[in-house]
C-alpha cells in the first residue's frame, strides 16, 4: 500500500509559485483598503474613534503591506533579480509585509469587540483569514 501511495503522489507535479495563489488577493484585498482610505483625513480616523496617528499607519500600513507582497514575491523570481542580495531582500520585504497584515488585522479584530475567540473563529472569518494570511507569510517568507 505504501509503495502503491509513493508511485502516485510522486507521479504529481510540484507547483512551486502557488504562494501566488495566495500571495495576489491577499495583496489586492490590502492595496485596494488601503487605497480607499486616500486621503488620510482627521475626519476618518474620528469616525473609526482612533487617532489620526493610528489611522495613517493603518492606512498606509495596509496599501504598503500590499505592495510589498507584490514587490517581495518578484524579488524572489530568479530570472527577475537574479541576485542573492535581491532574493534576501524579498524575504525579508515579505516578512515585514506578513507582519504588518497581522498587526493591523489583531486591530481590526480588537476593536470590534468580540465576547471571546470562539465569536473572531466562527463569526469573523474574513478577518481571521486575512490575518492567518499574514501569519503565513510573516513565518514562511519566500522560502515556499
């Protein structure tokens, strides 16, 4: 049976640039937020009741987080940077990406108040979605 298992997953082609699949909507989710926030004005930051300091990181945090996964993800194309320096860069350029989505996602997450983590789990999907997408890419960088 287990040489049976091994002849077919060994027979399934490696899609080594599927973090794309994941890479582009979450990118497109955080560039097109980030973008509707343009102009950063004290008015907007009043209504979310946060300071305006807060919502200019939110704001350009979240089209910056966006743009680096891009920017990160051609890095890591050999035949695009074809250096070492560029690949490093990229990784870390992804990181610093991931971590920032996580950042502004636990804000999001905590200033709607949920009653516990099971209410985030099971009501708030889109946001614990975005957020596990953060992660990922916080932990894994562009070594996928």
């Amino acid at each position: 049976m287990e040489i049976l298992l091994k002849r077919i997953t060994s027979n399934i082609p490696e899609f080594c640039l599927s973090h794309w699949l994941l890479r582009v909507p979450l990118a497109i989710v955080f560039i097109q937020q980030g973008s509707s926030k343009l102009p950063i004005t004290t008015e907007d930051a009043d209504a979310f009741g946060l300071p305006y300091l807060v919502w200019w990181f939110v704001s350009t945090g979240e089209l910056g987080a966006g743009i680096g996964l891009i920017v990160s993800g051609l890095l890591s194309i050999k035949s695009f940077g074809g250096s070492p320096l560029f690949a490093e860069l990229g990784d870390l350029l992804t990181r610093f990406s991931g971590i920032t989505i996580c950042s502004i996602m636990t804000g999001v997450i905590w200033l709607s108040e949920p009653e516990n983590l099971w209410d985030v789990v099971l009501y708030d999907n889109f946001h614990v979605f975005l957020w596990v997408g953060g992660l990922f890419f916080a932990l894994r960088g562009n070594r996928l």
